[in-house]
C-alpha cells in the first residue's frame, strides 16, 4: 500500500497566495506605471508591452534593436566591469543601430556569473537574488530588481496566455517536480518558478516530489503516483510542473510497480523545465517520453510542453505544438562557431547565444550559454509560427559545470 502524503502545509499557501498578490500589484501597477520609462528606457519598456509572443516584423526587429542599445548603454554607464570589457574591444555602444553592429557587441558567458557578482544597481534596489540549484557544483547568483524581476514573469504570462493555460474558474490538482518550499529554497530559481505557475488555476491540492525531510530534501516518487491515482479517481484537471527526471523516474517506477495506465482530465497538462539529463551526461530523449506520459497519464502531446530558461537569462522559451522553441519578440538567439564565434548558418552546431534586454542589474543582455544548440528555419516546423527555432544537442560541459536537472537528479541516483 503506497503512502498518501498530499501537503496541505499552510506556509506553503502562503508563499503561493504572496506571490500571486505579488505578481498582480507588480505587474498591474508597476508594469502599467511604465517600468523601465522611469529609467530612461522606452524602447526596452515598449518591448515587452508587446504581447503575443510571436510577431515578426520589421518594426519589431527595429525595436528589439533600439532596446539593446539602451540596455547596453545602462550597463555601460553603471557596470565599472561591463565598462571596461567593451572598451578592451573598441566597442561603444552608441553605435548600435543595426542588425550588424548588435551582432559585434561582446557576449558574457552564463558561467562567468558562478564566480563573480557584477550588478550594475545599488544593493539597495535588490529585490530577490536567485541561484541555480546545483547541489554540488557551483551556483550562479543573479541579482533582480524590480523591473528585471516583473519582464519575465510577463513573458511568462504570455506565454501561458497564449496557450489558453489561464483558467481562473477551474480548479486543478498540482503535482509539482520540485523541491517544497522552506525558508531557504525559494530563492531557488526552478521551484520559484514552480510556485508561480500556479497562480493560473486555482489549487485544489498540491503534492511535491522533492519532499523536506528533516535535513533537507528527498524525492519521493510513492507519494507522487499516489497522488495521481488520487487525482485520476478526482477527476479534476491535473497540472504538472517541473523538472523532467522527477516525471521520468515517477512513469518507470509505476510501469516497474504494474501499476496501470490512468486516465487524467483531458485538460490536465504537464510542463517542464530545468533540463534534461537524468544522470551525469544521459539524455532524456523527449519525444518517446511525451509518449509515455500520453500512455501513462492519458494527456494528450498538445498539452505536454517545455519550458527553456535559466537563471542567467530568464526568458521562458516555451514549445510550440511539435515541440520545438521559436524565438519569441523578447529575444534573439544566435548559434556561434565554437573557435571563432561568429553566427553560423541553419543546422551548423555550435554555442547557444541568448540575447534579451530584460535585466538592469546585470549585464545578461547578451549571454554565450554551455549549451550546443543548432538553429532551423521556422517555417520547417510546420505549427504555423513563422520565427527560427532552435533545438539544443547537449551541453559542452565539464564535471564542474553542472545544470539544475543534474543536481536534483542526485536526488534519484544518489553517487
Ligand atoms: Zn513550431
């Protein structure tokens, strides 16, 4: 007989009904009271007032433009660090006025953030600090103000927007792939991002896989299948939110258990994020998971998507219907040759560049991730989106550098 262990923890609600409140006084009053305006940055404030996520034009392409310079310009007059790296390579960022000088402004690798703190704000404008969860590597802090803090949480609303996710009259049953909450882990990038997703449909229930113990965290993959046999029987819609291994690793153990295939509420969804290896350098392959969830849970492939962020650059890159990422307005993305760093062409693998002017505190507008990604036309896809799309191959990593989906896996397949 399995455990039922539902967390009806009242500290948790409250965490969930702050950020909720949070988001909305947030985005409501100071996102209309024009955010970034009050900073001398208009073009980087019309940008994300732009709010379907796919709008590709010529005046979009211009704005995004306008917006990088202004970003560039903030950090250079306020980063003493950002300042010298541009003027070690002649670059003024005055000159940005085109597709061609953007494409000539320096990038800042995400892991140079897991050894320094650059921001360009007072401490005094800080609002949270974020780390990656890396349990045994080193951690990237990003520092937030408000503003920094406020855009990608407006992505992300677009993004669940758009993809008809808002149901404020629907409760739902949550099962969230993510550590619960403490004091101390909701700085936590992933599972702050966790609890937010919430907000979008009312909680009936919640479970948590990565459960508190009394010293720390331990992943709990009964409870979670009991939960959803619970919720199946429910029959309320279900959402799933988290990281990939933890779902993964919960399928396996009920197919190793002969537990049989449920049926969830066809509105029931899953969305994950926060990578993609469930130990060491073993790759999940998605498709052939999202059939199993389909087999295993009854939600359809359309309502199974990823979610692509990290910590260093926020943007919350979501799949579109045949699960690939287009890039949206808020960005844009270059894959660049491993010696040379120049742009490559569609289908050459190299290193994943994410640009995105969101952050005054830290100089992440331009940022080269470890990630080898190759990029493809958008009209390839075939969804109907007409942006490039680019897909990630792996991560030229070494043991140091380790993702968030590595660390909590450590927690399936202790070393
Ligand atoms: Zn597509």
């Amino acid at each position: 007989m399995l455990n039922k262990q539902y967390l009806s923890n009242n500290i948790v609600y409250f965490i969930i009904n702050n950020y909720h409140k949070y988001l909305t006084i947030k985005i409501i009053f100071i996102f209309m009271k024009q955010l970034y305006t009050s900073k001398k940055l208009a073009a980087v404030q019309q940008l994300y007032t732009l709010e379907a996520p796919y709008q590709s034009s010529r005046s979009n392409n211009d704005l995004f433009i306008s917006a990088m310079a202004e970003i560039t310009t903030w950090h250079y007059e306020r980063n003493p660090f950002y300042r010298s790296l541009l003027n070690s390579r002649g670059y003024n960022p005055k000159n940005i006025n085109n597709q061609s000088s953007l494409a000539e402004l320096p990038v800042i690798h995400a892991n140079f953030f897991k050894k320094h703190s650059i921001w360009s704000i007072k401490d005094e404008s800080i609002k949270h600090i974020f780390t990656s969860s890396g349990t045994l590597g080193q951690k990237s802090q990003m520092a937030y103000d408000h503003a920094s803090i406020t855009a990608p949480f407006l992505m992300l609303n677009r993004y669940v927007s758009n993809l008809g996710w808002h149901t404020p009259n629907q409760a739902c049953n949550y099962l969230l792939l993510s550590y619960q909450p403490t004091s101390e882990n909701q700085t936590i990038g992933t599972s702050y991002t966790d609890h937010i997703l919430c907000k979008y449909a009312p909680i009936n229930k919640l479970t948590y896989a990565l459960k508190l113990t009394g010293d720390g965290h331990a992943f709990d993959p009964f409870g979670s299948i009991q939960a959803l046999l619970d919720y199946a029987q429910e029959g309320l819609p279900v959402r799933i939110f988290g990281f990939p291994a933890f779902l993964f690793f919960i399928l396996d153990s009920m197919k190793k258990r002969g537990i049989a295939p449920i049926k969830l509420h066809p509105d029931s969804l899953v969305y994950l994020g926060g990578g993609w290896k469930n130990h060491a350098d073993k790759q999940i392959h998605k498709i052939s998971f999202y059939q199993e969830i389909t087999k295993q849970l009854g939600i359809s492939d359309l309502r199974i998507r990823d979610m692509f962020g990290s910590v260093e650059h926020c943007v919350p890159y979501t799949e579109c219907s045949n699960h690939h990422f287009h890039i949206p307005v808020w960005a844009q993305v270059n894959i660049l040759d491993l010696k040379t760093l120049k742009p490559l062409a569609y289908g050459q693998e190299g290193f994943l560049n994410l640009q995105s002017p969101y952050s005054t505190s830290a100089p992440v507008h331009n940022i080269l991730m470890s990630d080898l990604a190759v990029m493809h036309a958008g009209q390839s896809c075939g969804c109907g989106i007409s942006s490039d799309y680019f897909e990630i191959i792996g991560r030229a990593s070494t043991k140091k550098n380790r993702s968030c989906a590595v660390a909590a896996s450590e927690f399936i397949y202790p070393n």
